[in-house]
C-alpha cells in the first residue's frame, strides 16, 4: 500500500531530477509501483533542438543476453540476481511487471525487467480498469494506443473496449 506521504515525497524527488532509480532506492517503492501511482507529468513539447543524444542512441529492441550460469531468480534480460532478502522483495515486484518494447515497425516486443535494467526513456502505462495492473510501453505509441498494442493486449485476454480490462478481470 502506497501511502500520500511516500507519494508526495517520490513526486518531490522527481521533480528535483531525481531518476526513477534514485527514488526507488530512497522511498523504497519498486518501479512498477511508482510509474503506476505517480501523478503525470506535464505535457511536454518536444523539438529537434530539445532531444538529448542520449534519447537518440536509445534502441527501440532491448537485446541483452543474461548470463548461461544466471538461477531462477536472475533478472531475465540483464540476469542480474539479488543478494539480500530485502532485494529479492522488490525485484520479484520488478519482475512481476511485463515491458512491451516498441520497435522501429511499432511492433510490441514482450521483456521483464529488474530494477538494474528497465528503460528510462518515456513510458505509457496501460492500466486495467479494475485491478490497475498492465504492461508498460516504450517506444513512441502516439497519443492513442497502436494497434498492434491492443492486439497484443486481446491476444492476452484483455477487453479492450469499451474499457482496458485485464484477463483476470474478464471473466
């Protein structure tokens, strides 16, 4: 349960220039947690001039191979495997949370992140109306959700009109 106080100080520190992984470690909240409960953003708008070379040489596909000796519970892209009981919290939670990456075609590609790895270009949350559970998107997928997005989601189990509701939900 995420509380007003941890959410007012994570929006703080993320107004502040803090990243995703710096109010992670400093409120304790896991990512997922995070990217669904914090407010948006204000719209931004973006220029050639206003593109960082970092957001230019961000890849669309995600192509890391983890480790041949990573255990079962080794982060699947990266294969980073926590330590301590207290991480194995948060990154079990990490795991839990499904990425569609887009690629150049707007093709969704299905990844599982750790806390080590997830992107931190911009990220659509899709959230089933019910349980706010669901993927998380990268890539540029407009201002309405692509096709290929929504066909991802009803090839899942999904509703998608005339609300997004999640397998589990769809009964």
């Amino acid at each position: 349960m995420v509380t007003d106080a941890q959410l007012a100080y994570a929006t703080q520190l993320r107004d502040g220039g803090d990243t995703i992984a710096e109010i992670t470690d400093k409120t304790g909240l896991t990512r997922s947690t995070l990217y669904r409960h914090l407010p948006t953003r204000p719209a931004e708008t973006l220029t050639a001039e206003t593109i960082t070379a970092e957001e230019k040489a961000s890849p669309s596909r995600i192509s890391v191979t983890p480790s041949s000796a990573a255990g079962p519970l080794a982060c699947p892209t990266c294969g980073y495997q926590p330590t301590t009981p207290r991480d194995l919290v948060s990154h079990r939670a990490d795991l839990a949370t499904v990425w569609l990456h887009l690629d150049d075609r707007g093709e969704p590609h299905e990844a599982r992140h750790c806390a080590r790895c997830q992107p931190h270009g911009h990220v659509l949350v899709t959230n089933c109306s019910r349980c706010g559970d669901g993927p998380l998107v990268t890539g540029s997928p407009g201002e309405d959700l692509l096709e290929p997005i929504l066909n991802w989601l009803e090839g899942h189990g999904w509703t998608t009109l005339p609300e997004l509701v999640c397998g589990q939900h769809n009964r």
